[in-house]
C-alpha cells in the first residue's frame, strides 16, 4: 500500500524528495550503525551494563551512568591468545599486550547483543542475551543475562574461552569492602561463585546515578560435556595472566578486601579442546545474575524481586532460580531467536531497516529501567519504574505515560501493576497521608518510596491526565475488566475528573512534563491532555455503568475541544505556516503537540483531522536534520515525541510537503532518528533530549521514556486506520 501511495504521488503531482542510497542491511538491521553505547547486560536499573565503545575491547563495560564494570572475555587458539571484550591492562610474558582479535561486527537485536569476531578461517561470537518476555512475569523479573561464546570454522583448531568480572558489578563504590563464596549457594551440574559487599546496606544507598550495594552477583557455569572447566576467586591480574600464559590457575584467595585492592575477580576457564571442521559449532556459556534480595521499600514495607516470592531459605530459592535458569536456556534462546525475528520484521514494516535498528536498540533500555516486585500484604506483583538520568524519581507518572505505548503493545498488564502502587499511594492506602485534589508526580527516591505530598514535584493537570489515559488504555485492552477501579478507586477517580473540569480547558501556571521549560500558564498542549483524559474517564463511567455521569464528561470535553480549538489557533503570516499555538494568549509561538495522541488510540476522536493536517504540514516546516524541536522557544528535542509524529502521519488526510516538494514524512523523521542513533557524539545509552542541529546531547541517558517510538507499531495493532 505504501508502493502503491508513492507510485500515485509520483504520477499525479510529478515530485518527490530525491530518494537516499539504500542501507546495506543484514537481518533487517542497517549493517555498520554504531550505537551510542551497546546494551550488554540490561535487567533492571542497578543491574545495566553496556559498551560505550565501537569495539568491545576498546574499554570495559560500564553502568549506564559511565562507572567501570570490567568484564573481561579472552580467547587461545591454537596457543593464540587474543581478546574479547575489555581493555589491555594486563601482560602475559613474552607479549606486550594481548591483542583484540579483529571485531567483525556488532548487531543489536530487541533481546540480544551480538559481537562477532574472526580471524583466518575461523569465526567467534559474543552473544548476551536477556530474555526479558513482558508477557511471562516470572521470566520478566528473572535478573539473569546469558553470556554465549560460539566459535566454527572450517578447520580444526584448539580453543579455550575466558571470562572475569570484577567486584564492581556488586559495590556503589570501590572503596567498599567485599566478600566472595562458592559455597553459599549450590546448583546440580554447575558451578556458582558469587561476590558482594561485606556490610549490605539495603536500602541505604538512594538516588539517581548510584549503583547497588546489597545482595549478590552470582557467577553460574553449567557443566557442558567434552568441556573442561577451571574456576578462580583471586587478583584480576593474578586470574587473566594464569589464562594469557596458559599455567594452571591458583587456588582461591581469601577475603574479605576493598573492591580495588587488586580487584579480586570470579574468573572462568573453558577448554574445548579440538573443534572446527566443516558445519561444527562449539558454545559455551554463563548466567551473568543478580540477586538484590530486596528491591523496593515501598512506605515502610519491604518488597522482594517477584522471583523471590514466598522464599522460605534464601539460598536455596537463588539455587532453584539459577537452576531453572540452566534447564530453560535452549528454550529461551530460541524465544529470543523468535521475538527478535518477529519484532524487526515488524519494524521494517513500518519504517524499514532504520526505524528497526534503533527500536531494537532502545528496547532492553525501556524494559531495563522496570522491576518486577512482590507485594505481600496483597499477594500480587507490582511494577516498578526509575526516572533514570533525570532525577532517579521512582514511578514518575510523566516518565509512565511515554513509556506506555511499548508496555501497551506488548502487556498492558505489565502497565497496570506499574501504576497499582500510585493509586494503592494516592487513595490514602499508605502509612503517609495523600491529601492533594489530583494524582501524584512519583513515589519517592529510587529504591526507597516514602515521599510526602509536600514533597512532590506538582504537575496536577499532567499526572492526572495521564493517569486517565492509561487507566483507560488498559481498560479497553482487558475487554472493560474495571472492577478493581470501580471497587477500589472510584472515589479517587471522581476526585480527579472533578478537579480536571475546574482546571480545563485553559491551565493555570503549573508544570508540564517537560519541566526543565518551567512551568507556564495557558499550556495548549497540556490542555489537549487534559480534555482527552476527561473523555477518557467518560469511558470508563460508561464501562462502570454510570451512564449519566459518562455522558456529562463526555459533553464537558466536547465543549473544551471547541474552545482548543477556536483559541490555540493561529493563521498563516509572514513568519509561520498555520498552526496550533504554545499559549493560548501567545501568538507566534508553537509546540508539538504530542498529547493529542490518546485522542487516537482511545478513539475519543475529539480533535478533528485538520488539527493533525495542520500540525504536521508545520511541523515538516519547522524539521532539522536531527528531528523536529519541542517549540519555540530552543532548538532541542525529546527524541520520544518524533516518534508520536511519525504516528500522527497515520491520522493525516493530506500530503506533507517541506520546501515545495511531497515527502513520505514519516521516513524523513525515521533518517533523522537513525542519524542520531548513528552519530550523536555522546557515547552513552540512548539519550533523548538533544539539539536537533547537531544532535549533540543536553542531558537524560538510558531513559524509558523512548517506549513512546513504539507509538507507530502500537496505531497499527491497536487502532489501525481504514
């Protein structure tokens, strides 16, 4: 159909935008994208490493935050020693340094991380994967990443592998004393060292880019037959050196120490022996696993990871984790293999190799900001998410809402248990009093909920918007299950739709979600929000069975639209195409007005098609090489709003055009995003607020508000367009 719409535009009007030389591509990913940093290991928001480097052994690993995890992988060939992944920091005899073996590759797919390395007539793979499937909350809230070496060739060669992490992984600080066992947990067939502090400190470290400091990294080793296996608990120096100058390694060393005391390291040493030849290939692999016992407290109650659920002994649930782990490895790398396949090949349908690429990069970064937790007085999972980079806020409603276009596609589940512990907080269910007339900012200070109303970034007409938006998103994908709401909230719900009426259609001063702008009066695209989250709660009256009180919502934001409508716009002159304004009483000003989009997908259909005519054909006029800016005001974005844009085409009923000539608009933001992806000179996870000129970064890294790229995959599954 796309073909097909091209070929009539080509006929009819005789111009398009010149086309670009196609990527080269391989499995549906631009072949050569350089990531601004690689996820690795990306679980939850203290267990996220990744390479911030085009090679993995140009540097070692890091939290997304920039702090050192060093993970060092190696590789002997035929007495060849070479390595994988980290830097050369140690020497074996008779060498300067061990080399990197010449990186072929990288690829990163939604589940996985793929280096492929070669040399000669051979080939290795480094794959990790982390099967994070948000429709299985057992799997989902399981911290393990598995660590594949894969080596073939067409000849036979001896092969050893080596791998090493340090305590880093496990410390907020270097200076932290540790400790390290093989004993304290077993699993059959395997073996298990694990490292962690000395004093535990759970919960007593706080805030944004921190790293954790309780519970334990586990090392885990199944035992793969023809394989032999050493292991080692000593110096780094004293583990790599053994592997680099093939003598034997020593026994383990006795903590505990200071993580950066000679870095004491879990090391591993895999003998394959003599593989290659023909279709062979030879794997090894490990369970790169983190056990935080306790993931939140949440107002004065403790909540485990929900894989710890009903743990009577502590060890032995680790044990029964890890080893379930083991058992469903080849299961899950095939789902992975499948999910990854699926989804590209769902990227590229609606935006072809360079919208796929960036998806699959931003994938584990918006899964990897959530924890799954148990809560026990309910017996139920509850969700969690971190403002990562912007504030460390747990359960940030305005973080919740972008992200919710990806929870919506694939588990709207997982977005429900993700705002029970808000309304469980705002229904006054906590020990901490909720006393304000509309929803709240956020929880706490990650990992600790314990905030005050007064101690809450207000945003009133934001957060209970979007709380509207999402509630009834969920509703309408549960076939209008609404009975925990109505039961339990239903008080609390009328307090909010009362409170947006007597805030709408025209906001007091107040912030938005895009604080750093401060806050402003007569917010057009805020009101949008709040008129549709109006018609929304008029939806779930009429699923509550409150008809009458249903029809008087819907009727208020009708009239709300009208005065949107007649106030935010603004006719063409000399400076500005026609459009929507910033401010009602503000001419010459603009904003993208990414809150329109729920109007769409919840099917309220409040605005009519000229508002996304307009607005697009404007903001085509407005679009640099980096993408579209936030408003007037500055020449920076969110990266997550161009991918509401891109959606929007799906409700335009007009051509767009920039500089007298009809583009596919949609693929001119797609370029623009892939070019950030590609050559924004930050080497951090994903950043999403940037300058559109140069895409150079302001600030926020590994953020999950990126989920809201899913919008134009979610418009085709969810409400696609005739």
């Amino acid at each position: 159909m796309r073909l097909l719409l091209l070929v009539c535009l080509i006929l009819s009007i005789g111009i398009v935008r010149s086309a670009k030389p196609s990527p080269n591509v391989v499995n549906g990913l631009v072949d050569g994208f350089r990531p601004p940093a690689t996820p690795l290991v990306v679980s939850d928001p203290y267990f996220s490493i990744w390479s911030a480097c085009n090679n993995l052994t140009d540097c070692f690993p890091t939290f997304w935050g920039g702090q050192i995890i060093a993970f060092v992988a190696m590789v002997n060939v035929d007495g060849d020693v070479y390595r994988l992944m980290g830097t050369d920091t140690f020497t074996p005899s008779g060498q300067d340094q061990v080399p990197p073996l010449q990186q072929i590759s990288q690829q990163v797919f939604p589940t996985q991380t793929v280096y492929t390395f070669g040399q000669s007539d051979y080939q290795i793979n480094l794959t990790f994967t982390t099967p994070q499937i948000p429709t299985d909350l057992d799997l989902f809230s399981r911290p393990v990443t598995y660590l594949t070496y894969t080596f073939t060739s067409s000849s036979t060669h001896h092969v050893q592998f080596y791998f090493h992490n340090t305590a880093e992984v496990s410390v907020n600080s270097v200076s932290e004393q540790v400790e390290w066992s093989r004993t304290a947990v077993q699993v059959p067939d395997a073996t298990v060292m694990r490292v962690g502090t000395l004093d535990q400190p759970i919960f007593q470290t706080q805030g944004d880019d921190v790293k954790i400091n309780w519970g334990y990294f586990y090392l885990t080793l199944p035992n793969i037959t023809d394989v032999g296996l050493t292991t080692v608990m000593t110096a780094w120096n004293v583990a790599a050196n053994s592997f680099a100058n093939q003598t034997p390694f020593p026994g383990d060393e006795e903590g505990p120490r200071e993580c950066q005391d000679d870095w004491p390291v879990l090391a591993a040493w895999w003998d394959l022996g003599t593989v290659g030849g023909g279709d062979e290939v030879s794997s090894v692999y490990t369970l790169l696993a983190y056990d935080d016992i306790y993931s939140m407290w949440y107002f004065g109650t403790p909540l485990p990871p929900y894989w710890r659920r009903n743990a009577d002994d502590s060890n032995q649930i680790v044990s029964d984790m890890l080893e379930t782990a083991i058992n469903e490895y080849l299961d899950l790398k095939q789902r992975c293999n499948d999910m990854d396949t699926e989804l590209i090949g769902a990227f590229n349908e609606i935006g072809g190799p360079k919208y796929a690429t960036m998806m699959s990069l931003i994938h584990r970064q918006v899964f990897g900001a959530m924890k799954i937790t148990y809560q026990p007085e309910l017996d139920t999972a509850w969700a969690f998410i971190k403002e990562i980079s912007s504030a460390g806020d747990i359960s940030t409603v305005d973080v919740i809402a972008p992200a919710s276009p990806m929870l919506l596609f694939f588990s709207p589940e997982l977005l429900r248990i993700l705002l029970l512990p808000q309304l469980y907080y705002a229904n006054n269910q906590t020990n901490i009093p909720y006393n304000l007339a509309w929803a709240p900012h956020h929880l706490g200070l990650w990992p600790v909920a314990n905030i005050t109303p007064a101690e809450q970034e207000q945003m009133p007409v934001e957060e209970t918007g979007n709380m509207m938006l999402m509630l009834t998103a969920i509703a309408q994908s549960q076939d209008g299950d609404v009975g925990y709401l109505y039961d339990e909230y239903f008080d609390l719900l009328q307090g909010w739709g009362q409170f947006l009426i007597s805030n709408l259609p025209n906001p007091p001063n107040q912030l938005c979600t895009d604080d750093f702008e401060g806050p402003e009066p007569q917010n057009v695209n805020l009101a949008a929000k709040g008129i549709v989250g109006l018609a929304a709660y008029s939806i779930l009256l009429d699923m509550f069975g409150e008809t009458e009180e249903s029809q008087k919502y819907e009727a208020i934001a009708q009239n709300y639209t009208q005065y949107w409508t007649t106030n935010a716009y603004e006719s063409q002159d000399s400076e500005f195409l026609q459009h929507y304004k910033r401010q009602y009483n503000l001419t010459g000003t603009w904003s993208i007005k990414y809150n329109l989009l729920f109007d769409r997908l919840l099917k309220t259909n409040l605005f009519p098609a000229e508002v996304f005519n307009t607005e697009m054909q404007f903001y085509a006029s407005q679009t640099q090489p980096y993408g579209v800016p936030l408003d007037d005001r500055n020449d920076y974005t969110l990266l997550e709003y161009q991918g509401v844009i891109i959606g929007f085409n799906n409700y335009i009923t007009t051509n767009i055009s920039i500089n007298g000539e009809v583009v596919d608009y949609a693929q001119v933001l797609i370029d623009a995003m892939y070019l950030l992806g590609d050559t924004t000179p930050q080497r951090v996870p994903m950043t999403d607020w940037y300058y559109c000129a140069n895409g150079t970064q302001i600030g926020f890294q590994a953020r999950p508000t990126l989920g809201e790229l899913y919008t134009p995959l979610l418009i085709k599954t969810w409400n696609p367009q005739d």
